[in-house]
C-alpha cells in the first residue's frame, strides 16, 4: 500500500506542479497588481465588519472555518517535514507560496461567492459550483466534486487524527499495547482515537451553524495560545534569529538540502498548509454574507498570511533556532542530524523537541494540546467541505444515504488515521491534496481566460471603495459576468 501511495504522489506531485502553484501565484498578483499587499489594510477591515444572517456566516466566521481548515497539523508537523526532507531552505519556499499565493485565494475564493446558491436555508459554493457555472464544464464539476469528497471525506482527515496520536503518545507513553488484526496498537492511540470520534460526531451532527460557532471561538484561541509559547521561545533565543533568518535565505538555493527538495518541500507542505489553489478555501467563503464578492475573497487572501507567514514560522523559527531537527539526505543518510534518528520528520515530534527545550515536561505534552485543537477543527472544516460537495452532487441524483455514509467514512477514516503509521498517512492525504490542486488551478485558469470573472468584481469594488459608498453593490450582468445568478437576484431585488 505504502509503494502505490508513494508511487501516485511522485506522479501527481511532480515538479509539473509545484510550478504550476508558484506560476499560477506569480500570475495572479501580477494581473492584480499584488492585491496581497496593496488591499492589506482593507483586509483587516473586513475581517472585522459585517454580520451573520439565517442563511450565511459572518466574514470573520467564514474566516474562522477557513482557518480551521488551513491551521492544523500542517502547521507543526508539515512544517517539520519540510525542514526535514527539504532542509531549512524549505521554509523560504513555503514563504513564497504563501505570499504569491494569497492572490491565488483572492481569485478561487471569490469564484466561490460569486457563484454561490441559497441551498435548504444556507449558502453554498465551491470550486464544483463555479466549475459549471463559469466554466459551463458540468462533467469537470463531477470530477472535482468526487475528488473532493474522497480527498475531505477519506484521504485527508487521517493526517490530523495520526499527527494527534503521535502527540499524544509522545507526551504521555504508549500506555502498553493491545494486539489486534491491525497490529500491535498503543493504548494511548486507541483511546485517543475513541475521544476524537465521539467528540466529532457530536459536532458533524449539527450542521454549518455549529461548525461555525466552534471554529470562531478555538481557532484563534489556540493559534494565539500557540504563537505566545512559540515567540517565548524565540524570545528566549533571540540572539540566535539572525542566524537563523540568514541560514533559511542561505539553503534555500543550496545543494545541499537539494535545491529541487527544498523548493518541492516547500511547495508541497505551503500549499498543504495554506490550501492556497487547492480549492478549499472557496467553500467556506460562499457561506458568508457581504455586501460585495470581492470583499470574502481579500478576507480569505488574509487567511493564507495568518497560516504560513504566522503559525508555520512561528513553528519552523522554534525548531531551527532550538536545533531540534535532522534533515534527511539520500536513503538511511542524514545531512543534519541533532536528534535520534527514530524521530519521524513528518510528525509532530521536531516541535515537541523544540519547546521542551524551553519548557521541560510542559513542551510534548503542550504541543499535544495545540495539535489536538489545530487538527480537530481541521477535521471539522473537511466534513463541511465534503458535504457541500455531496450536496452539489445531490441537485442533480437524488443520493439517499449518502450523507449518514459520508459521516460515517470521515469518522472511520479518523478513527484509523490515529493508529496507524505516519508515512501512509501522509502519503494518502498528499494525493488528495494534490488531486484538488490540479483540478482546481487549471479550472480557475480556464475560467479566468474565459471571462476574468473575479479580476472584474475586484475592479468594480475598489471603483466604489474610490467613490466612498457605505453600501456595496454588486451587478455582475453589467460587468458581462455570466451564471451569477445569486448576485443577480439581489441586485434586482434591490434596485
């Protein structure tokens, strides 16, 4: 199983497509004029302005769900992988994809509340939606809507629930072990598996509504809770910060950390991270309420900043400037190695090392906290985007069963995630994500030399932000952006 995975991971991740991600990225802030940077302040404004109603969430709460989805285990373990197969040159890459990519979120996400549709009483939207709508291709929806349950719904939630066992067992011992028809599993693992899965199906029960609230209160409590611990122990090296800036800008076009594996890594685990391009953003950014499409999309562009630029720093700055990494060279070898080599690199264990450093016997058993909040709301954020995906499939076949079945498989999924081995893990859920990146970058590329649908409704915003309007208005027929139809009902409801 372990040889198919990693053989479709070395096909679906080629170095065709980490360029496509950077390139697609360097596009996109180009014909925007780096709206990343130039629109900063307005996104800040907007993370903060705006309310919720019956049927969508907030701009902070779809930010909240965003980030639930983008701040995970990626952020602690991911970034550990891409220091320890990549070198730290790795970090300079995911740097870079987060930056170029906070214009390819704009984009996607702003596809998504374009083309959204009021769905029993919520919104709904995605890359599926606007696939069909913009792209008139209903076949390519399908094709992403089925990828992406089986990448949300399967592949990708036993990643976070297998970084939170390894974390846990890391803090607190196996506990022994229990001999099964899957192998010998630890105790620890087991009951942490049984505790997510209970928790979890409480909330995936409830629906968008509870998602949401949960997200909006644990994702920024947990990120800050975790950034504090991270730049104390900055803080407490902080003559060693330079050094460790100036290595990362150093090895990043070195050979000797590869420079194909630093930029591969960095790529690999940035867009893993950040989901930039990946096109999960966007169905989070059609449940909100605004005013204007434009103003979800420069929200969710901020969210990739928060992710990458904040929290994996944070994480990648704690390990180097600690030493608690290895950094792994051809076969069994190392390039660097400060550690055991029985330390996994693409698990949590560089980070628990790195803050127990600083806080010993509060470090593993902190970072275990941290990754179980990271990655359980992670989990919650792939539920929601799988049920959308099932419910576009729903409006055409009528699928009885399949909402109880897809709850089901997460959980499952979840359950097996937190006692088997990483590297397997890891690999299911990088053809996922590789997957959807495909799908999703080529669609918005098409869509974009098609009609250049978000680049007009940002034009248009920042036309009225210009005029000083309080109120935003949103008329995609007079901006020749067909199949919005959301948007054109309102704008003619009230004219």
């Amino acid at each position: 199983m372990q040889a198919i995975v990693d053989g479709l991971n070395s096909i679906i991740w080629s170095p065709a497509l980490i360029y496509l991600c950077l390139g697609t990225g360097l596009f996109y802030s180009v014909l925007t004029r780096f709206v990343q940077v130039r629109m900063f302040g307005e996104m800040w404004r907007l993370l903060f302005s705006g309310s919720s109603s019956a049927k969508g969430i907030s701009s902070f709460q779809a930010l909240a769900v965003s980030l639930s989805g983008r701040v995970g285990t990626g952020n602690i373990a991911g970034v550990a992988a891409a220091i320890g197969f990549g070198g730290p040159g790795a970090i300079f890459w995911m740097w870079v994809v987060a930056f170029l990519g906070a214009a390819t979120a704009y984009i996607e996400s702003t596809l998504g509340q374009l083309y959204k549709e009021e769905h029993e009483g919520q919104y709904r939207g995605g890359p599926a939606f606007y696939f069909e709508k913009a792209m008139g291709q209903k076949w390519f929806a399908w094709i992403f809507a089925i990828a992406t349950i089986t990448a949300c719904g399967l592949l990708l939630p036993g990643i976070q629930s297998n970084s939170i066992g390894n974390a846990a067992e890391i803090a607190f011992g196996a506990g022994g072990t229990i001999s099964t028809s899957m192998g010998d599993l630890s105790v620890t693992k087991i009951m942490t598996a049984v505790a997510i899965v209970l928790i979890l199906t409480f909330i995936i029960f409830g629906g968008v509504k509870r998602i949401a609230s949960f997200t909006q209160i644990v994702v920024p409590f947990m990120a800050l809770a975790y950034i504090v611990i991270a730049c104390s122990v900055v803080a407490l090296n902080i003559d060693q910060l330079p050094g460790v800036i100036g290595m990362i800008l150093a090895d990043a076009f070195t050979p000797q950390a590869g420079f194909g594996a630093a930029i591969g890594w960095g790529v690999k685990r940035g867009v893993y991270s950040n989901e930039a391009g990946q096109g999960t953003g966007p169905h989070a950014a059609a449940a909100a309420e605004v005013q204007h499409p434009a103003q979800q999309g420069l929200v969710q562009a901020f969210s990739v900043y928060i992710d990458t630029l904040f929290v994996c720093s944070a994480t990648a700055f704690m390990i180097l400037i600690t030493g608690a990494y290895n950094v792994h060279g051809i076969g069994d070898t190392f390039i660097i190695q400060n550690l055991p080599a029985t330390l996994a690199a693409n698990s949590p264990a560089f980070t628990q090392a790195a803050v127990e450093t600083v806080l010993p016997g509060v470090g593993e058993p902190f970072v275990a906290l941290a990754l179980f909040f990271f990655s359980f709301t992670t989990i919650l954020a792939y539920y929601y985007i799988a049920e959308t995906n099932l419910a576009y499939l729903k409006r055409t076949l009528k699928l009885p069963g399949f909402d109880f079945l897809l709850k089901v498989a997460l959980l499952a999924s979840t359950f097996y995630g937190a006692i088997k081995t990483a590297n397997l893990a890891w690999g299911l859920g990088d053809v996922g994500v590789g997957l959807m990146a495909w799908l999703n970058i080529v669609g918005i590329l098409v869509i974009f030399f098609m009609a250049k649908p978000a680049l007009k409704a940002l034009i248009d915003y920042e036309k009225q932000r210009k005029e000083g309007k309080d109120e935003y208005t949103f008329d995609p027929k007079s901006l020749d952006i067909e199949g919005a139809d959301f948007w054109e009902k309102r704008f003619n409801k009230n004219k």
